[in-house]
C-alpha cells in the first residue's frame, strides 16, 4: 500500500496547502493509499465507490468528508460515468495561528476533528450530503481556492487561506442538525473517545468542559461523569497528562530550554507547567532531564 507524504503536493513548509481537480474515469481504480496530511474530498459530480476502514460507500455529487492522517483509503470509478472531485490536502499546522477561535465552534471541531475519529465506530456515517444550495456554496469557495491557487497572481495565499476557513465555517453549519445535538445513533462512549483524540492532536489548545460537551450534544454533567468513567481522570486531568508527555519526550530527546518546552505543550506560564510536571512526574522538569 502506498503512503502519500505531505512533501508530493505542498509547495513549501510555509505553506502547508495543495488543491486539485480530479476526475476519475468510468471503472478506474484507485490503489488503496494513506497520507500523512489531512485530505477533504468534495464530489463534484458523478459518482464513485469509496473504500475505507474495511467498508464500501457509494459517493454522489454533493458530498463531502474529511480523511486523517494515516487512514487508508481507494476509489473504483462507475462504470456509467466519470467523476469528478476536489481534493484539498492541508497540514494541520496551515490554520495554527487561527485554530484556537476555530475550536471555539463546536460545529467546526465535531466536523474536522470528532466525527474523523468517529469512522473507527461501527455507527458512523462517513460522508455528508450537501443540498443543493449547500453544493453552491462550497463549489464556489472552491472554485476560487483552485484558481487563485494555480495563478499564483499577487495575494494568493491570502486568498486561498481566507477562502478556506470561510469553507470550513460553512461546512461546519452545514452539519445535519441530529449530529449537531448529539442525536446520532452513535454512543456516548464513542464522542468520548472523540475528544480524547481531538485532545491528542490539538493539544495546545485551550479546552474547556463546556465547550466539549456542547460538540457532543451533552450537559456539562453528563459528559464530566461520562468522561471520569471512559478515562479515570477529569477532562484537565486528561489534557495536562496529554500536555506532560509531550513535554517529556521533549526534555529526553532535545536540548531545548524548560522554558521553550512549555510553551510548546501549551503552557504559558513556567510556574504553572513545574507545578502541573511535578505532579505527574513528582520532580521538576530539570531533575527529570538529568536522570534521562
């Protein structure tokens, strides 16, 4: 199976972005690949079968979805007609700086980072449907985004970069209201081990149990026990232990200063970061960097 690295399509490490049209033709196969980059897929028209996870969809035009890093995915085309997709392929690192207000919307984490997560569950569907007017919208933000993208005129990258948050924005309201209260025929357990993975990965930034429980459609107290349940530990608990592993692989396999070290797991003050280390390590981040 071939593994796709980010450095085939980004046109430099500044700017992690890549868009492209892609038509697959009547009965061509796509091998099963995976990417270490994040990857939208957008059906503009036709329709195709898509494997994933041990499971067969069939595509239409109008839908939409998100595939992580290190999934492996193929394509077999219909043997009616060609189809035609957009791939938007994106580091996660693109939006950093911008990524903190974005969390800030429980529409936008639930679509790009729990319901990505949620395909490993038997229940999960693994692709939105767009309307019409929906298809509309995002063709067009795309339509931009690639233009803008291949003529590299002057402010491009402004452009596309501003276009695609405004494309997530609206994919991210255009979630179907049932997902948006929580009332998939996904388990409880299953928007647990979402957020244990939105935590993983986006470790850095600030969450807070109210934000998690309103992306998975529960009050604060039934999410908190739900959560002490699945983990054994409250939702900070989870995160500065998530927090504290980092900054230790760090402190073993870098010379890199204490403090550069906590900034970079999420901690803005050194205090706050030795007292949180001690806790979970019972010395100072110094001490456990001498004894590696």
């Amino acid at each position: 199976m071939t593994v796709i690295s980010k450095q085939h399509y980004f046109r430099s490490s500044t700017f992690p972005f890549h868009i492209e049209q892609y038509t697959i033709g009547r009965n061509e196969r796509i091998a099963s690949h995976t990417h270490d980059f994040i990857e939208l897929v957008f059906v503009h028209s036709g329709s195709a079968h898509h494997e994933m996870g041990g499971h067969r969809y069939m595509l239409q035009a109008g839908d939409v979805f998100v595939i992580e890093p290190n999934v492996f995915h193929s394509y077999e085309g219909s043997p009616q007609e060609e189809t035609t997709i957009y791939n938007v392929l994106f580091d996660s690192s693109f939006l950093q700086a911008e990524l903190g207000t974005l969390l800030q919307m429980p529409t936008f984490a639930r679509f790009f980072y729990l319901l990505p997560f949620m395909r490993r569950t038997a229940s999960f569907i693994p692709f939105q449907p767009l309307s019409e007017e929906q298809r509309v919208v995002i063709q067009q933000h795309l339509d931009t985004i690639h233009h803008e993208y291949m003529a590299e005129m002057e402010g491009w990258q402004l452009i596309v970069k501003t276009r695609w948050m405004e494309c997530m924005v609206w994919l991210s309201r255009y979630l179907p209201a049932e997902r948006q209260l929580g009332q998939s025929a996904s388990p409880d357990y299953d928007w647990i081990g979402s957020v244990c993975h939105l935590i993983q990965q986006q470790f850095r930034q600030p969450i807070s149990l109210a934000q998690v429980s309103r992306m998975c459609g529960m009050s604060e107290s039934s999410f908190k026990a739900k959560f002490k349940e699945a983990t054994g530990s409250s939702l900070l608990d989870y995160k500065h232990a998530v927090q504290i592993r980092h900054a230790c692989s760090q402190l073993k396999e870098s010379n890199r200063k204490v403090l550069d070290i906590a900034l970079d797991s999420g901690f803005n003050d050194i205090s706050f970061f030795n007292k949180i280390f001690r806790k979970h390590c019972g010395m100072t981040p110094r001490e456990y960097r001498e004894r590696r």
